[in-house]
C-alpha cells in the first residue's frame, strides 16, 4: 500500500516546497478577488491541450497547463511511489487525453492520469520515474482574458530528500474521511424483509483502472453496476444502491460508508482487470482472506487497492485493538454469508453459461472485503486484456449472461440466509 504515513493527509511531516505550493494555491484566491473578480467564472476551467504539455525539462520534468480560467490550486508530492499530485478546484477534463499532452513514459515520467477526485475538486497525478522535487509552482493569469497558465518544475533530488519533502497538505475534509470508524453501523439493522445490495463499480475519477483498446474500466463497471441494478430493483424483496454513480473518485473506505449509510446486507464490487498476457480471461469470484499466500490474490490486492494510494491515502493503521476484536468477531457471522454467496454466484455463472476463469474462486486481502457488518464480494467479471472478455462486456447482450447469473445467485443466497436466520444466536 506504500507509506502508510507521508501516503495519509495531515500527517504533518510537509516540506518548505509543499508549503511553498499551499502559498500558491492562496496567491489564486487572491487573483480571482483581485481585477478580475468582476469576471463571470459560471463555467468550469478547462485546459488546452495544444497549449499544455507534461515533458522533461532540463534534468527534470515540467507540467504546464493553459487553463481556461484561474482556479485555486495546489501541489505535492507523495512518496512509494513517487507521485507529483496536482489537485484543482474544479476542472473538465471532457475530451483532454493523455497522448494531447504527454509523448508517453520515459526515464522521468512513467505514467500520467486524471479525473474527479471528490465533489468540487479535480486531480492529476504524475507517476515519476525517479525522485523528482518540485522546484517551482506558480499559476500566472491573463489581464486581458482571465486565461491562466500553470507551471510546475521538477528537478532531481536523491529517494531520502523526495521523501522528507513528500507529504499531502493538511485537509479537514480528508481528516474526516480518515477519521470515519469503519467498524460502527451507520444505521441500526433493521429487518424490513428488504435485501438491499450495494453495488460498487470499481475505480472511478482519477483512479480509470485498467484500459485497453479504448475500453476503460470504470467505464465499463459503471454500466454494468446501473444494470445490474435495474435488475436487482424488479425483483420484488430486493432493493439495489451504487456506491458511485458518475465517474467519481470514492475512497475505498468511503465504499463502505456509503454501502452501511443504505443499511446494505450485502456489497459487491465489480472489476474487469488487464493482465500482460491476454490468455487470461472469464469470471472470478473474490472474498477477503488475511492470510491468502496465493500469488493471483496478491496481485489482485496490489492492483485494486492501489486506487486509494492514488488518492493519498493509506488504510492500514485504521483499526485499534478493540475495534479489531469487535470486528473479528462480526466477521464470524458475515465471512460464511460472503463464502456462500461467492459459492453461489459461481455455480450459478455456470448455470447460466457464463464464461468462468479456470480458478472462479479465489481468496484475496482486499480492503473493500474488510466490512465486518454485512457480507461482501468481488467480482471480476472477465479481463480486458482478453479480446473476448472484451467483447463481451463492450455490449449489452454480453453483459446480460453476466446480470442473470448475479440475479439467479442473490436470490438463492437470499432464501438460503432466511432459512438460517432462526438457527442463528439472538
């Protein structure tokens, strides 16, 4: 998960560069109180591409980006891995691509993103190829037209210096994400004969998760989500929720709030990963396993959970001692709820004629299984990086196999826990 403490916001440890850039972020308040306030900024700023570039300079590298219109802004870097993490307030990105501004990784820069990071807010993040400190930050804006240009400079710097640096500034907002209690129940249960099932399409924002062929997952899991749950909501006895539905950023732990504020008796998460190799493909079914030495689950945990990194933040350290026997203990009615719901979606994809991995059950450590208050599973529903998984999921039919099977298997899980529930303790 990288540093579980420069990766956490206000963790207090900000360089003179990082607060340098919080000076920035003032300086574009200040400009747009200053001659140009009278201006009527109702739209949101959006950058052009033909005047923007993300590209060495000198020995280091430089974003530069010509804005519509000035917005308050801020900069810093995050430390394993090295991340320069450029947040705005607010920005559209509709119809700006990677390759407009970027000629693709070298020796400096090996991955660029971006996209929604929460309500009011907008990220890139710029993945360094090599320790790369920020020299200079600074937005310059138009007299005349209100335009603006932003600049950052990066220049080399040795691993121990980028990481005394690093660090993302204080925000109360982010505090109190941090500081949410995954353990508690946002609602007390009640047994309404309702099963509501959070659906969570993966990734999302700036986090797109996989690609290929200009098939983007979070894309694609948002679709499948909406779907999935206009089908869920026909049946009667079921109710469906998204934890996202637009292509925003949310937090792993966020998921879950957002699941336990529905009263959720169960959440499933849906991912269609990219792997190198295209041989790879079909359905798999994920719940959470500590101690999974499996190397696919392992994977599988590094690239799903990745996703909040690119935000900043760090799940681990979240739980004190009580709070992990509490949880413990939940888990000891829910992890057998998960299990057999992951049973029954498998047998019934088979049903169905769904296209199932050679190994459709697996266990993982992944953090948006960690619910300890209702059941959970995650579904790769097939692999990008397969052409006919691809195609699949790129049209309604395909994914239709996928729903019916989800459907057969929730109503089966749902009877079989009814059934139980009279055997369980009061």
């Amino acid at each position: 998960m990288g540093n579980s403490r420069r990766d956490r916001a206000g963790d207090g440890r900000d360089a003179g560069i990082v607060k340098t850039c919080w000076l920035w972020l003032c300086l574009a308040f200040l400009w747009l109180a200053g001659p140009l306030a009278s201006q009527d900024f109702t739209g949101l700023a959006r950058i052009n591409p033909q005047q923007s570039a993300v590209k060495p300079w000198r020995q280091g590298a430089e974003v530069d980006l010509k804005l519509s219109q000035a917005v308050p802004f801020r900069v810093f870097t995050l430390d394993q891995p090295w991340r320069l993490v450029m947040d705005f307030r607010e920005v559209d990105w509709t119809g700006l691509s990677r390759d407009a501004i970027w000629a693709g990784p070298d020796n400096r820069i090996s991955a660029l993103r971006f996209g929604g990071l929460r309500p009011g807010w907008s990220r890139m993040v710029v993945d360094l190829a090599q320790p790369l400190i920020i020299e200079t930050a600074g937005m310059t804006v138009s007299q005349a037209d209100g335009s603006a240009r932003l600049t950052v400079r990066l220049a080399p710097a040795s691993a121990p210096d980028f990481a005394s640096a690093s660090g993302a500034p204080p925000d109360p907002g982010w505090d109190l994400l941090i500081a949410t209690d995954v353990t508690q129940s946002a609602l007390t249960p009640v047994d309404d004969g309702i099963v509501t099932v959070a659906i969570d399409p993966g990734h999302g924002g700036v986090d797109p998760g996989a690609e290929r062929d200009g098939i983007v997952e979070a894309e694609v899991m948002l679709v499948f989500a909406r779907e999935l749950a206009e089908a869920i909501n026909r049946i009667e006895g079921m109710r469906a929720v998204l934890t996202r539905d637009g292509d925003d950023f949310v937090a792993l732990e966020e998921r879950m709030t957002q699941a336990r504020l529905a009263g959720a008796d169960v959440m499933i998460s849906l991912h269609a990963d990219a792997l190198d190799e295209d041989e790879t493909h079909g359905a798999s079914v994920y719940t959470l396993d500590a101690d999974s030495q499996d190397v696919a689950s392992a994977r599988m945990a590094e690239r799903h959970d990745r996703g909040d990194l690119v935000a900043g933040l760090d799940l681990t350290g979240q739980d004190d001692t009580v709070a992990t026997i509490l949880m413990d203990l939940a888990r000891q009615d829910t992890a057998p709820k998960s299990d057999r719901l992951a049973d029954a979606i498998v047998a019934a994809f088979e049903e169905v004629g769904a296209d199932l991995n050679t190994r459709p059950r697996r266990r993982a450590e992944l953090a948006v299984l960690n619910a300890a208050d209702f059941a959970s599973v995650l579904v790769e529903v097939g692999f990008l990086s397969n052409a006919e998984d691809r195609a699949a999921l790129s049209v309604q039919p395909g994914r239709a196999t996928i729903i019916r099977g989800l459907i057969l298997a929730l109503q089966r899980w749902a009877a079989d826990e009814a059934a139980r529930a009279p055997l369980l303790r009061q």
